[in-house]
C-alpha cells in the first residue's frame, strides 16, 4: 500500500546516491508528474521511494560551450537552451507541467500504456549529451545513448553536452497541451559541420537515425533514408504505418529549418 | 510535514506519496480543486504552489514541505472577490463551474507574472486546462479583461465582443 | 418580463468562481466507504464462475454485491416509451461488452476496494464479438443479444423503423441522375469534466439519500426504485450542479449499486469513475452508418430519397430506439422530400451501450443530409446554396413523419450565412422566404406533400 511506503527525501546528491543504492526495489521521483499518475491509477505501487525535490540536482551551468543540466532541473528551465533541446522542452506538456517535471524524469521515462514519453532523449542525442549516473558501480559518464539502454539501476545525476552550431527540433501536431508527442525529430550541426538527427516516438525510446545523418546533404532522401533505421509499431496514439508516413517529412523539415538556421 | 494553505497552517497527516488533490480534498475537506482526471490532463486540479500554477494531482504531498498553497477559496470570497473572479462572474466565464476552481488560478497566476490581454498568451498559459461547457471564448475575454484592468460590475452580463448579430428573420 | 433580453449575471456564478459550489464528490459524510467495480475484461463471453467470497473476506471490506443483491434484475428504464428491459443491473450468465460492471465492492478506502475488487476470482468463456454493426445481418455472424442482432420491438413489433411517403419509385424512374452516398460518423465521447459519481446515505429512518449528478433527477428515482422494487417515498435524490452531462449521465449508471451497497453496509458509500473508466466503460454517442441515395433533377430539385441506417446500440438497446425513431423523422433535414422509403434498425454489438448525447440520434442525420447536399451539388455542377435554398423546408411543407411546418428557419439561416460569408446570392436567392411554396418553387411533384398549417 502506497499509504505505509518508506519515503526518503534526501537532502544532497550523496544522499540521494546513497539512498538509491543499487537501485533495486526503489522508485524514484523527479517532479512526479509521470509517476504520480501510475501510483493512483494502481499500476504502480512503490514499497519505497526516493523523491529528489530537495537533493540539490536541479540547476544549468554553462562552460564556454558546455552546457550541463542537473538531473531534476525543471524542464521549464530548458525552454531557453539552444535548438534543438530549447524547442523541444517547450513542446513538453504546457506551462504547468514544466514546471514541475524533470529532466530526468523525462530522459528515464519507460514507455507509457501505449504512447511514447521523454521527447527530450531525441533532442539531447542530436547534441551527443553525455550522462552522468550513479548505482552499482559507483559513478559513471557515458554517451547518453548508452545510459537509455542500461539505465536501469542508474541514478541519473546530470546531462552535458555542448551547443551545437546550429538546430532544428519538428515535431507532429499535438491536439492538446496534454497529449504526449507522438513523433519528433531532433537535428543539429556540430561545429566540425556534421549532422546528427535523432528521432523520438518511433521506437520504444529515442534514437539516432546513422542511415539519414548519412544523407543529410539532400533531405529529400535523408528523410527516405531513416526509415531504414526504425521499426515502429501501432500505439494508443498513432499506427505504424502513420508513423512510416511522416517520419521522412518530419526529417526532411528539420535538416530544412536547419540549413535556415545555420 | 507543513504545509500552509490559504494563509492557515497543517500538520498534513497523509502519507508523503499522497496527491496535494487528495491531502486538500479529503484531508483538509478543501474541495474546490476537482478530481477530473488524475493524470495531468485537464486542469481541474489546478492550485498555487509558491504562488505558481501547478497540478495537484501530480504533486506528492511528501515533496511540498513549507510550500504555500493557494486554492480559490483563499483568492478572494463573496463579499471580497479577487480581480479574476470579478472578471470570471461578469463575463459569464463560467458555465457547470467544474473547471473554474483550475482556470482561475491559472488565470490569477498569469495576470500576476504580468500577462497581457493577447490571446494567443492566455490560450498558451491555459493551454493545460479542459472546458467542456463554454467553448473557452468567454474565459479568454474574462482573464484578458483582468489582464487589461478591467472594471467589473456584477448586476450585468458583458456583452461578448466576439458576437455578431447574423441578421434577423426575414 | 424585465429578464428577457437582459444581461443577467449567473445565479450562482458568485458560488461558481468561490469554490462553494456542491458537486457530488463535494458533499462530505462521516463513514463514507469507497466504491470500486469488477468489470468485464473481455468483449463477450459467458460467466462460468463467480466467486466473492476473497472479496468479502478481505479486511476493511464492508459489502460486496453481485446480480444476486438486486430485486428486479433487469428493468426497461424507457418502457414508458415501449422499450422493454433486455439489460442486467449487474452482469449474471454472460458478458456483453468490456467494462461491464459485475461486482461491486464498498471498502474502507479507494486502495483497499482495489485489491478487494482485484481478489475476486472470475472464471469466463470467451466468445466470438460483434463489431461491426454491418455484420449483423450476416447468416455466420455471431448472435449476441436474446432478441437476435437488431431491435424487433418497433410498434407492432417491427423489426425496424420504417418510415413511406409518397411514391419513392416514381421518383426515382423519374430522376435525371441519383446521388449516393454513404456516411459512418464515429462514437464520440461526452468527456465532462465531472466524472460519474453518486454517493448514497442510509438514514436513520429507513429512507436513502442518493446524491446524484443524473442529468434527470425524476428520471433516475423512478429507475433506481424499480430496480430496488421499493416506493418512491423511500429514496431521496439530490440533485443540483452537474459536471458536465451532454446526455452522458441520463443513464442512471451509479445510483442504483450505491444504493444496494448503502444497504447492506448501512454505510454512506462513495463512487466515483475515474477518467479511465469514463473514456473505457461510460456510454457514448452512437456510430452510425447511412447509405444515402437521392433521386434528383438536373435543375436541382430532390424528387426522392432512400435510405437505410444501422445504429450501433451497444450492447443493450437503452435509449437507442427512441434515438433511431427522432433520427428517422429528420432524415430529410431542413429540407422537403416528397417521396420517401426509409429503413432504420437498430443493432446490437459487443461494445459499450450508447447513449444519448446533445441532438440524440438527429446530429448524424444532420451531418449525412447537409454532406449529401453539397455532393448532389457537386455532382449537377449547381451552387451548394441554391440548392439548398430551392429545397429548404418552407410552411405547409410536411415532415418525413407528416408534421406541418408552421415556422421553418432553413431559408433565413441560410441567407444568412452567405451574407456571413460575403457570398453574393443571385437576386431571385436572395429574395427567397419560408413563405408557403408558390410559382417555380411548387412544381407538381411537391403538391402533394402540402399540409396546412391553420390545422397543425
């Protein structure tokens, strides 16, 4: 019963680190806007908890170009950080909601019960963030695909990456603020001019598309191309065969905003 | 843990994975936030944390210790009513009042952080909230009349800028 | 009459924009029990075991109920109207659509009537579903409903609603050209912002409380003592300020199993739907499917209609024929036809019970007629709104059903929305009125169909 769960609120990352462990049988929370939802609809039911509000994790830094986002730094913070991660975190939710959720949250949100959640993966892989994570083991720095793949067991402590030359963030209409973004394409230049697009909404969690970076002179056949780096399935929010449609536009659109922006 | 709501402080005795809605409604019988979706979807749910707009069935009661929490009912009452609710009442902004509790405070909010009478920025700021009954038009003139420092007389209706008399019966 | 035309204030905007208003969920008794429901997993199937007893047994469980707690199991709530009872209160030999409630539990708290709900033990058959509504009349579809796939009791016990004016054959051997069309609208979903909810009182003096947010309060104590099979003077509704209805709470959903769990706990009991109950398990507007076709003139006049509609009832009829039988007397629009042949019926398949929503059973017929129109414009290569004009409703044009029209908007709406429009109308469409037809707007074929007005 969530009514007799064991609750740390630690007040640091060392005790958030500690507290966590090896991070089994323990659920975290960020601003609480994904889990909260599971736990009063019954789908999840924590025997212990971790809520980060307080463990001194949230706040954006900047090295020269380096940027660094604490794990549960507001995504209303992330709104003014440069494209593609800007546009996409005001895409998230609406203003309520950004407010309180994370960017961890987001990053280690699992699939929902039928639709695809952490739109900003896609925009942090388009700038090669690199995450930092504690748990068995100790502490690591890893590309951030990396950290999607294994994060179970990880604490995510913060995200680095540094700000592209130029970027570009598309996604599919949302009906309402409160409708999850069913696809989203991320791409940046990097200061040595290649490109890197990523895409969210077409797996079980954000990806690189290699076979559309490799053809990101010609968008046209850029966004051809990334099909052949997915297989997307039918969800709550759109089908498959939807998703086959207009992931090449979407492509073909950003690698356009982006040479516009450069 | 503490939490001050409306001005009055608890000891809330719910446990810490408790949503501020259920602390509020069925612990503290503030019930003028609404259990519309439980999700984060409509807006119903909507309170002042620190003074910002935020969904209290997301918020775990257990993260919110010393946080001030506003509801309608501390914005202002019937014999004092805040500029939003003067607003909201003249031009008729209201119809089943079941999402009001959410847009008012999100409303309240907005005018506070110096939100102006653009539409397209009111529809953005209240973006999260649902409204099955109005159709949205009449909210958006009352918060862009609070924006503007409207004045509000309670004995009349506003007559709606947006209508057009689209000619009689021949 | 000083309201009238006046800008008057909400009588309870003030309580509106205060938080004071009352809804259902608002309303605060001391020993209310939380409700939860066992609902059907499955589509369709047959129950071969029920058992409650892990339910009961469970601390902090005050009542479970099942179809056996309920003295008249299964009632027409429309039988005023003719419609007799085909729907269970409570699920009892088979199961007829996901989300059919089958127990219900009353529990300390919300969590506890979870786990409660979650312990009983449910032993089913599944069974092939009908889904599509076109199926029905297949000779290998599945038989779903005791009545057959479709409603067989249309007056005089008619398999479906039939509606013949005039001579629909004549006008089609007389047509320069028939227009088809066919028009399948989807379920639509009431979303109010309230969802159902009813809480129940047991007082001291034998009489229930029922705190409802029925859109019919009159409606819902007549249901609630029916299936109870007690007097009237024994339940009390309180009504009041609704969340939200549109039509989606005229169902009586809640009322009844609050009450039988209030009695047998003597407890207050509480349920309230969640979200995911209202959009999985509450009653939606129909889906439709109309094959429309028209018998038309090259000049633009309708000679004739045919047409065949399915409504999808859900699982059960409810309020479906009384929807298809409104549906049925419009199924010209704001239009005169004089020479019909309609067929409607009403079917069953394995999805949630449809309800009523705003405009119940003519907004479909709506969408169908004003499209149907602008294709039969289309296809003459005439003006959408000449057409309409030269067919609009006029007084003494009757009805599909044979009702005079004493005060038809259709000519002045529609002048008015071209001016809305800035489209400029030819003078004689411009000129146009609902006055009785006249001149080259009464060509022969629409004699017959006048009635007067004086006598209506």
């Amino acid at each position: 019963m969530t009514a007799s769960a064991d609750v740390l609120l630690p007040r640091s990352p060392d005790e958030a680190v500690e507290a966590f462990g090896d991070g089994s049988d323990v659920t975290v929370i960020g601003g609480g806007t994904i889990v909260l939802p599971e736990i009063t609809y019954g789908r999840l039911r924590p025997t212990r908890a971790i809520i980060l509000t307080a463990a001194d994790l949230a706040g954006v830094k900047r090295d020269g170009t380096t940027v660094t986002v604490g794990a549960t730094t507001p995504v209303a913070e992330l709104v003014d950080l440069p494209a593609p991660v800007g546009p996409c975190a005001a895409n998230v939710a609406d203003g309520e909601i950004r407010g309180q959720a994370t960017l961890g949250g987001n990053l280690c949100a699992g699939e929902g019960a039928g639709a695809p959640r952490g739109d900003l993966q896609g925009a942090l892989l388009a700038v090669d963030a690199v995450a930092r994570s504690a748990g068995a083991g100790g502490e690591r720095t890893e590309p951030l695909a990396d950290f999607l793949a294994n994060r179970r067991g990880r604490l995510l402590l913060d995200v680095s990456f540094d700000a592209p030359a130029a970027g570009a963030f598309v996604a599919l209409d949302r009906p309402h603020t409160h409708e999850y973004t069913t696809m989203a394409v991320s791409v940046a230049r990097r200061p040595d001019g290649t490109v890197r697009i990523a895409v969210t909404g077409a797996g079980t969690h954000g990806q690189r598309l290699p076979s559309a970076e490799a053809a990101a002179g010609d968008p046209a056949a850029a966004g051809e191309a990334a099909l052949a780096d997915v297989a997307p399935q039918d969800d709550a929010l759109a089908s498959s065969w939807y998703r086959t449609k207009t992931l090449p536009v979407l492509v073909r659109r950003a690698l356009a905003e982006l040479k516009e922006a450069s | 843990m503490n939490l001050t709501v409306n001005g009055v402080e608890h000891d809330v005795a719910s446990a810490p994975l408790t949503s501020l809605l259920d602390v509020l409604r069925e612990e503290l019988g503030i019930t003028s936030p609404k259990a519309g979706c439980e999700q984060g979807g409509c807006g119903a749910c909507t309170v002042l944390v620190d003074g910002e707009a935020r969904r209290s069935c997301l918020l775990p009661v257990g993260a919110l210790d010393g946080a001030e929490v506003t509801t309608v009912e501390g914005l202002g009452t019937p014999e004092r009513l805040s500029t939003v609710q003067l607003a909201f009442t003249h031009h008729y902004a209201a119809q089943c009042g079941f999402c009001t509790s959410g847009m008012l405070l999100a409303a309240h909010a907005y005018v506070e952080h110096g939100g102006s009478d653009d539409r397209a920025e009111i529809t953005e700021a209240l973006g999260g909230h649902v409204c099955r009954c109005t159709g949205y038009v009449k909210i958006i003139e009352a918060v862009a009349a609070a924006a503007r420092g409207d004045s509000f007389d309670l004995e009349t209706t506003a007559a709606s800028p947006g209508m057009t008399n689209i000619g009689g019966v021949r | 009459m000083k309201a009238v035309g006046a800008r008057l204030p909400r009588y309870d905007g003030v309580e509106h924009v205060t938080g004071r208003t009352t809804f259902v969920d608002d309303v605060r008794v001391p020993g209310t029990l939380w409700v939860k429901a066992l609902r059907s997993p499955v589509h369709r199937a047959d129950v071969k075991g029920l058992d409650t007893s892990p339910a009961e047994s469970m601390k902090g469980v005050h009542a479970v109920i099942t179809w056996r707690d309920v003295p008249l199991l299964e009632y027409g709530h429309l039988s005023a109207l003719g419609i007799p009872a085909d729907e269970p209160l409570l699920a009892k030999d088979d199961l007829r659509y996901k989300g059919q409630p089958i127990a219900l539990v009353a529990a300390e708290d919300e969590e506890t009537a979870q786990a409660a709900v979650e312990a009983i033990v449910l032993d089913l058959d599944e069974q092939e579903p009908l889904l599509d509504i076109r199926r029905a009349f297949d000779a290998d579809a599945p038989v779903i409903h005791q009545w057959g796939n479709w409603y067989p009791h249309f007056e005089a016990e008619m398999d479906r609603r039939q509606i013949r004016k005039g001579d629909v054959d004549w006008a089609f051997e007389h047509a320069d050209t028939v227009v088809q069309g066919v028009y399948r609208p989807a379920a639509i979903e009431h979303v109010p912002l309230e969802t159902q909810v009813c809480l129940v009182v047991p007082e001291a003096n034998g009489r229930l409380t029922i705190y409802s947010c029925t859109q019919a309060l009159y409606f819902s104590l007549g249901v609630v003592a029916a299936h109870l099979q007690v007097p009237l003077n024994k339940l009390k509704l309180v009504g009041g300020t609704v969340g939200g209805g549109f039509g989606g709470k005229v169902d009586t959903a809640t009322e009844t199993m609050c009450s039988l769990l209030a009695l047998k706990s003597g407890r207050p009991v509480k349920w309230r739907w969640t979200r995911e109950e209202e959009f999985l398990c509450s009653s939606t507007r129909a889906p439709w499917h109309m094959e429309i076709a028209d018998a038309v003139t090259k000049d633009g006049w309708i000679l004739g209609r045919k047409m065949l509609t399915l409504h999808d009832s859900g699982a059960y009829a409810r309020f479906s024929p009384y929807g298809l039988t409104k549906h049925s007397f419009h199924h010209t629009g704001a239009y005169t036809i004089p020479n019909l042949s309609f067929d409607g019926y009403v079917v069953f398949t394995n999805r949630v019970p449809t309800t009523a929503m705003r405009g119940f059973g003519v907004t479909s017929v709506s969408f169908a007629t004003e499209t149907h129109m602008s294709r039969i414009a289309e296809v003459l290569g005439l003006d959408p709104y000449e057409i309409r004009l030269k067919n609009a409703n006029r007084i003494g044009d009757t009805s599909p059903n044979g009702v005079v029209y004493t005060d038809p908007s259709t000519v002045p709406t529609i002048q008015a929305i071209a001016d809305a429009m800035g489209r400029e109308l030819p003078a004689d469409h411009r000129t146009m009125s609902r006055q009785p037809r006249e001149g080259s707007l009464l060509p022969e074929h629409l004699v017959a169909q006048l009635g007067n007005p004086e006598e209506h």
